[in-house]
C-alpha cells in the first residue's frame, strides 16, 4: 500500500510528443514535416552552439529545414535576447523553432514563439512585462517549439518560461523579470538524446540535475498533484535518485545519461498544465535566492531543499511515506527525517553546496528581503493544505541553511 487513494480529481494535459533514444534528433524532419513545418530556427546559446557533437546531429537531423542558428542566448533570458532571435527568425523565413540546451535557450525560445505571433511594437511588450511581470500570449499563431535539452533542468516539458528585461538591452523603462505563462506555450515536440545529454560537463548537469529533482519531489507533495503525476514523478525520482550519484562519480557513460535523461522526462511530464502545475515550495524558495543575486537554481535547490522539506514536515504529513518509497528509504522508521537525509545525500553525491555561506547569495541581514520575495512567490499557493508560511518561518529556514 502507498496510502489512501485519490480525492476526486480533473487531469487536464495536451501533451507534447515525446522521443527519446540515442541519436534521436536525426528524426528532426521527420517531426516537423508531421507538423507541416519547412523551416526551423535553431535557437541555443553560445557555448552549445560551438559544440559541434551537439550541433553537428541536429543539424544533420533537420536536413533542409534548418533555417539557421541564433546563438545568443544567456542565463539571464532576456527579452532583448529574444527580439534579436525573431529579427533572425523573421529574416529567414522561419516557420518554427528548434531550442536546444539548457532552461536559459528553452524558455528565451518560448517568448520568441510568442512575440513571432504578435503585432505589438516592442515598447510596449517591454511596458507590460515592467508592470505587469508577465506578457499576454496570443490565442492563436504560435509558431511550433521543439525542445532538445542538453542539461536536467526540466524546462522542455513546460508551458510557462521566465524572461527578464534591463534597459540596456530592450526598451523598457526599468529593469523587469517575470514569466509568461499558457497552454499554447507547451512545445510541440520533446526530444530526449541521452548522447547529447552526454556531452554536458559534469558541473553543469549536476546543477541542473537538482533543479529537476525537485520538481519530482514538490510534484508528490503539491496541492495540485494527481495519481497521474504521483506515478510519473515516483518512477523519475526511483530513476534519478540511481542515477544522480553515479553521474557525481563521474560515470557519465550511456547507462548514467539514459537513466537520468528518463528520470527528468518522466518528473516533469504532466506537471505543467492548464490549471497550474505542481512546482512548490523549493521552487519558491530557489526564486528568492537567484532572482537578486549569482546563484544557479540547482545550486540553489541543493541548498535549502533539505531544510525546505524539515519544515513542511514539522507541520503536516507531506506525503512522507510516498517520497521514501520513491528514494529508496521506505523501510525507515522515520519517514520524514530519512526524506531530508537522502535529498541531502544525493545533492552531496554531485559536490553541491551545502550552506548558503558558501554561495554567492544573500547575506543573513538580507533574509527578511529575501523572505518576503519567497512569501510572494506564486508557487506557494501549490504548498500542501495546512502548510502556512509566515516571514519568521521563511528566515528561519534560510537560517538553518545557512
């Protein structure tokens, strides 16, 4: 028995496709052509666009429908960035997109879909997103996205995506971060090439490797879970927690890259849907801590992660019982505390930091700021019922993480 079951529930999701297996972008055309698509954008970032063992298979694989490459995308997802992309996009006669790397060239290729089916000017898409945080999302016209993710992150299976504006590089009046959000953002295709995973450095997928973690973990506790995402997010977790110290001893062969490229694909699938998703608390508590200050999201997560989970635990169930079944520690007479001992061990198998203190983050007279971003995160209201958060409580996960 894995608890009592299911409350009623609506499970509404449109997924995307999904392909997965060693070399699978060479079925590129193939994809587009079944989504009556001639000419793709390749839309990635500098470093990946200069490896040619990533570039050279996806370029092989779109053939003639490769439209070209914009290189230029940053951590920052600037939407600056994503106007050069659809002044390339447009030139070239594009009819879709192709993002490859990591969540920063995903979700910059989302706001390119999105303004490529828009006639605002961008003043004011820059106005909207200074005052509102966010951008409207056409009904209609949306050019295809197909993702290829070289990192864990798990932004490929996503209908929302984070942007940022600084007057420097947009017009806008002053500097702006938010995300857009929406059903029609969902990418059309996901492919998941575990050899293009392979060709990561270590340090980078361990980062990202927590931030996709997590969203397994937030995704068996969150108000908005379903058995659905309960089954996805169990088999991903069981495949990550194996997988994770492997890659932190440096097996990254095949085996390593295909259990981890699984395990990712399978915590997100279904948690990005129409009525929400199950992202919570650690996501909450990771923006806080990499919205104002040089610290990497998965970094982040290995952070306060453990922490995050001992106060959702001191103050309600947290489905316990279902997250040690899903890392291997169902058997412990203590659920709960062997929950938060295994998070913290597997983030220490990938050499990530452990206290804040050794990060480049906030410094403990900034935890009050810093909490009241974390409080008005929209995340939060995925915590489990019952679970309430004051600023008090905030700092004081902050200050244990310290």
């Amino acid at each position: 028995m894995t608890g009592p079951l299911a409350e009623p529930f609506r499970f509404e999701y449109d997924p995307a496709v999904v392909s997965y297996g060693p070399n699978c972008v060479a079925q590129l055309d193939e994809e587009l052509a079944r989504l009556d698509r001639e000419r793709a954008l390749v839309v990635t970032g500098s470093t990946v666009g200069e490896s040619e063992p990533v570039m050279a298979p996806v370029r092989s694989g779109l053939g003639d429908r490769l439209a070209g490459v914009f290189a230029g995308t940053t951590p920052q997802k600037r939407l600056g960035t994503a106007y050069e992309a659809l002044e390339q996009y447009r030139e070239t006669d594009a009819d879709s997109i192709v993002a490859v790397g990591g969540g920063s060239s995903l979700d910059v290729a989302t706001v390119v879909s999105l303004l490529a089916a828009s006639d605002r000017e961008p003043e004011a898409v820059g106005a909207e997103l200074v005052d509102r945080g966010t951008l409207t999302v056409p009904a209609s016209g949306l050019p295809p996205v197909l993702t290829v993710p070289t990192t864990l992150a798990g932004a490929d299976l996503s209908q929302v995506a984070g942007v940022t504006a600084d007057p420097a590089t947009c017009p806008v009046r002053a500097p702006a971060s938010g995300g857009v959000g929406a059903p029609q953002l969902l990418p059309a295709v996901a492919c998941y090439d575990p050899e293009l995973v392979a060709t990561t450095p270590t340090g980078v997928l361990a980062g990202s490797a927590m931030n996709g973690f997590d969203k397994g973990v937030e995704t068996l506790y969150a108000r908005s879970r379903t058995p659905v995402t309960d089954a996805t997010a169990m088999r991903g977790l069981a495949m990550l927690a194996e997988g994770l110290p492997a890659l932190g001893a440096g097996r990254t062969g095949e085996p390593t890259c295909r259990r981890l490229t699984q395990g990712a694909m399978l915590v997100q699938y279904g948690i990005s849907r129409p009525d929400g998703t199950t992202l919570s608390l650690i996501h909450a508590f990771g923006h806080g801590l990499t919205r104002e200050y040089d610290v990497q999201q998965g970094t982040a997560h290995a952070v306060v992660a453990p922490h995050v989970l001992a106060a959702l635990f001191d103050a309600v169930d947290g489905r316990r019982d279902l997250l040690a079944e899903a890392l291997g520690v169902g058997d412990a007479a203590d659920p709960a505390a062997a929950v938060v001992d295994r998070v913290a061990e597997l983030a220490a198998s990938l050499s990530l930091p452990a206290r804040l203190r050794d990060v480049d983050g906030p410094g403990r007279d900034e935890f009050p700021e810093v909490a009241d971003a974390i409080l008005a995160d929209a995340f939060l209201a995925n915590a489990p019922a019952g679970f309430e958060l004051t600023r008090a409580d905030v700092v004081a996960v902050l200050e244990a993480a310290w």
